[in-house]
C-alpha cells in the first residue's frame, strides 16, 4: 500500500509521544470532516495493539444547513467500523448577545465532550488538530497582539484533551485519507474567506509552504520554546507566590480567596507586576486587550474599590490585594425557625434552645437570652445601608456599616455580611457580635444558641 509507511510511522508517533497509553479509554471527537475521521481510524489501528476503548464523540451545533447530515454520518460510520457513536445536540439560541458564534461552539462542544468522558468514566478526549491547525492559531494570535503565552499555540495534552495528531500537516493526512479511501463529509464553511482562519488557510499558508514545506514543523518548535519560557516564568514566579501570597476559604463561594501583600507587592519590577498578577489569576494573559486591562487595575486601583475582571472580582485593601471568584446568586431574606437548619448560600445557620450558658471564644457562635425574642420573626439576611444595631455592652446604637469599618472587615466580607433580625431589629453581626438586647443577664431563665458555619463542598 502506497502510504502503508506513513500510517506505521503515526502509529508509531502516537505510541512514542505517550498520548495514547495502553488500556486508554478514549473519547473520539468526530464531526464527520476529513481531519476527525482520519483520527478515527488511525486509533483504530492502535485499538487491538494497545488495548483502546474508544467511542465517537459528536457535537451537532445545529446552525448550518448540512448538521443533521453530518450527525447521521458519523453514526453511520461508528456502526461500520464497531465504534459506538455518542451524539449531543447544542441549542444555538442559548447563545448569549455579543459572544462570537466560534467561541460559542469551541466552549460548548468542549463541555459535552467532557460530560461524555465523565458519564462513561473515560480518561481522555481526542481531537483532530494537526500542524496546519496550529499554524493558523499562531497566525490569529499574532493579529490579537499576542505575547509569548499565545505563541504557545494549542497545547497536545492538557486537561485530559489530547491532540494525537498535531505534529501531522494537513497534505500528509490527506495522502492516506485519498489511499485508504477514508470517508468524510466537507463542512462547506470551511470555505467562508471572511473568517480569518479560512484566509490563512486557504491564501496564507499553501504560499508559505510552498517556500517551507517544513513550516509545520517550525512553528511547533516556537510553540515548544515558548511553552519552556511559559514554565520557566511560572518557576520562578511560583516561588514568588509562596513569599507574598496567602489563601483561605471564601465562605460565600466554596472558592480560595487569594491575597497579594502589597509592599512585597510593589517592590516587583512593573511589567513583572503585570505578569505575577496575571499567574495569580491562573491567566497567562496571551491576550493584549487582557494585559490592558489588568495594568489599568493595577495603575488606577482605589483603596476599597472593588474591580470585575473575567471571572474574578479584585479589591485593593489596606495591606492586600484580595481576588476571589464572582458570587454566582443573590441571597434573599430567609425566615428561621428554632431546631431547624439552614442552608443560606454555602453558610449552614442553626438557632437552637440550650439548657444552659457556656462560655467560648467562637465568634461563630453565640448564646442569647431566649425569651427576648419569643414571638418574633427571625430572619437571617445580608445588611443593608441604614441598618443599625445596639452592640453588646454600648449604650446608644451603632451603623452597621461603621461597626464593620471599625472593625477592619474588608469591601468584600462587608457586602456579604450576614445579620440576624428580630421583628425587625438586628440582634446578631453574624461572627461578630450579638445585640445588647438580647445579652444573657441574671434574669435568664432559657438559652437560645445561635451559630453558622461553612458548608464544605
């Protein structure tokens, strides 16, 4: 068979680039074009050798015309070649305004592929990209004003996604696609010149190949070194990590909250700033518009402002720059009842009657004088402004939000700050301090314990 020596030499690329191992279980991303179904069956030649079990992978997208045809397809070659097919339908009018149709699919069919590996406990996703594909991804970084973290390019193993096939060029897979006579469907958008990647593809790169036919080859290896300068940078910046950055529980998020200690801060180069600041994000910021964006935080950021970056909310405090993940729910008030718990946001809020008082040091819990509340409406909610209290052992009454500020609680505990009411009047800064009205004193007769705690997990 003419190309009988390039297939030996992709499985013998696959077996050496330890991608595919023996015993894998793999999910086979396939929508039916020449680049998918080309992985398929060079899998399949691995499949007895090494042990494989594989099953096709199909996203419908449902927006082009020919989806459903491409989705009856690759069923149709799943039951040829003894491949069970698993296919998952997107809903195109999900997508949200302003996301780009392209960005909208890469994110969802990544999604499914990865509820696909779960639900059948497989331990890696295959996909298509060969050299051709990275190429034109450098080309596209490039005109988004990448730095050297985009010229990292797509990656061939990360988050259990491989890409078996990304050192191959697009000229050598159609060489055994045409001699094996493999079967495959043309994704007539492919051909659209006003996508940037089509251009590059079909009037940049064939030139640019025609001068280097090892072009592929070469950029991988800018790809490579950019990568080793991308885990050098992170070496020495993890270190940096361990001397300036502290993380705890954010109770409201299930997530860390990560500070930065500004004066260790500060003394970091500027540009370096930028970078550190980026890694602690976990961001390595290959976009320009990102750079911008996270510089001018850290050039314009204001004492107790908090600022929105992608995921991530960033408040400039007294002494840290503190990043937790965005709260995903607002809370509503919610009444409480005595001996029942409650789940409010990740925060699990008991009230329950006691035989006696006792003494502790947990700002978590307290105990009040039970029959100062009999009757009333217990509601547990979040402050509001105008909120005010009596603190325990002050005569006249305080603002809650001047309470908090006394007490050094940073803008981000501040505006998820619980409070317990009574008809009405706060008798609890939960994990702070409980009302004057409600102290235990020498007329108590039955004790009411008040507590919250995080819920883990």
């Amino acid at each position: 068979m003419k190309n009988r020596a390039l297939i030996t030499g992709v499985v013998n690329y696959l077996i050496e680039s330890n991608l595919v191992k023996l015993n894998d279980k793999i999910v086979v991303a396939v929508s039916g074009g020449m680049d998918s179904m080309f992985l398929l069956y060079m899998l399949i030649e691995l499949q007895k050798s090494l042990n494989l079990k594989l099953i096709i992978g199909h996203v419908n997208h449902n927006i082009r015309n020919n989806a459903k045809r491409d989705e009856q397809f690759v069923v149709e070659q799943g039951y040829t070649l003894g491949v069970p097919v698993l296919a998952k339908q997107l809903d195109y009018s999900s997508k949200k305004l302003g996301t780009s149709t392209e960005a909208w699919a890469r994110e969802n069919r990544y999604y499914e592929l990865e509820s696909i590996r779960k639900e059948l406990n497989y331990n890696k996703i295959a996909t298509g990209h060969h050299s051709n594909d990275q190429i034109e991804t450098i080309l596209q970084r490039i005109t988004e004003k990448s730095g050297i973290g985009g010229l990292r390019g797509i990656h061939k193993h990360y988050n259990g996604i491989i890409r078996p096939i990304l050192s191959i060029s697009k000229a050598e897979i159609e060489k055994v696609v045409i001699d094996l006579n493999i079967p495959y469907v043309e994704d007539e958008t492919n051909n659209n010149l006003e996508n940037p990647r089509n251009y590059f593809r079909h009037k940049i790169i064939p030139q640019w190949e025609s001068f280097y036919p090892d072009l592929g080859k070469s950029i991988q290896e800018i790809c490579e070194s950019a990568n080793v300068n991308q885990f050098i940078m992170e070496f020495f910046f993890q270190n940096l990590v361990d001397e300036m950055v502290t993380e705890e529980n954010d109770s409201h998020t299930n997530n860390r909250i990560k500070k930065i200690n500004i004066n260790s801060f500060q003394k970091l180069p500027y540009k370096v700033k930028i970078s550190f600041f980026a890694y602690t994000l976990g961001s390595s910021l290959w976009r320009k518009h990102q750079w911008n964006e996270i510089e001018n935080i850290i050039k314009s950021a204001k004492t107790g402002k908090i600022y929105s970056w992608d995921e991530f909310e960033i408040l400039k405090d007294r002494q840290d720059w503190i990043i937790r993940h965005k709260l995903k729910v607002n809370l509503e008030p919610i009444f409480i009842q005595l001996d029942v718990p409650v789940n409010y946001g990740t925060i699990k809020f008991v009230a329950k009657e006691v035989s006696q008082y006792s003494n502790n040091d947990n700002p978590m819990v307290e105990i009040i004088d039970a029959d100062s509340i009999v009757n009333k409406n217990l509601v547990l909610r979040t402050w509001s402004d105008g909120d005010v209290f009596q603190p325990l052992g002050m005569n006249g009454s305080k603002k809650i939000s001047d309470f908090l500020t006394d007490k050094k609680v940073n803008r981000f505990n501040k505006l998820e700050q619980l409070v317990l009411t009574a008809n009405d009047e706060i008798i609890w800064v939960c994990g702070h301090r409980i009302s004057e009205t409600v102290k235990i004193n020498k007329h108590t007769k039955h004790y009411l314990e008040l507590s919250i705690k995080r819920n883990v997990g």
